[in-house]
C-alpha cells in the first residue's frame, strides 16, 4: 500500500495533493475515525521533523478534519507555513492510524522546497 513520490514546491506557495486511499484490489476504503500524520525531514534518521503537512480527508462540497468516512485525502500546506520552511531537499512520510495495531505509510519520498524571490 505505501507508495514513492516525489514533488516540490516554493516558499510562499501552497500545495496540495489529493489521494484516493485504496487497498490493494483498488477499492476505495473507508477511513472513517482513522487518523493521518505527514512529517518531513531532512533525514528519515532524523529523531525530529522539521516541518508537517495538514492532512484532511475530504467528502465532496467539505474537507473534514474529523469523523471521515470516504477514502479521500488531502495533503497540504498552507503559503504561511511553507514560507516558514527552509529551502532545501528534505524527505516525508504520510501515515495512516488505524488504531494502536495498525500503523501504514501510505506515501514517502522526497521534497524539495525552493526559495521564492517575493521574500
């Protein structure tokens, strides 16, 4: 289930990646009262992250930050937090929690995070 990706931004800018959380016969699944975590970092050896993303899942018309129940996400960051990033190549996680057993990186990889030239 987890999945490599990379991606980049700039400071100032916001992202935005919307997933369809699946099993591996790509059905949809429900995550209801799951919970997802995002941290970057500028070594996955790194006890400490530098930097996370909003994770929310979305029903259609709503971006719910509590209670889900369809198999969609939405990863963010918002332009006052990635202004306050450090330019430069860091690595990420996204978790899914299921409960104290159940524990899935969904997504990981690289980012890099570009200066702007608005200051």
């Amino acid at each position: 289930m987890s999945q490599p990706y990379n991606f980049s931004f700039i400071q100032g800018d916001s992202y935005a990646l919307n997933l369809a959380i699946a099993d591996n016969t790509g059905s949809i699944l429900n995550i209801s009262g799951n919970i997802f975590q995002g941290e970057a970092k500028l070594a996955f050896t790194d006890v400490t992250a530098s930097w996370g993303f909003t994770c929310s899942v979305q029903i259609p018309g709503l971006i719910l930050n509590a209670a889900p129940s369809s198999g969609s996400l939405s990863i963010t960051v918002s332009p006052s937090s990635s202004a306050a990033i450090n330019a430069g190549p860091y690595v990420y996680s996204i978790r899914r929690i299921v409960d104290s057993n159940t524990v899935q990186t969904i997504l990981f990889g690289n980012v890099v995070v570009s200066a702007s030239v608005f200051g």
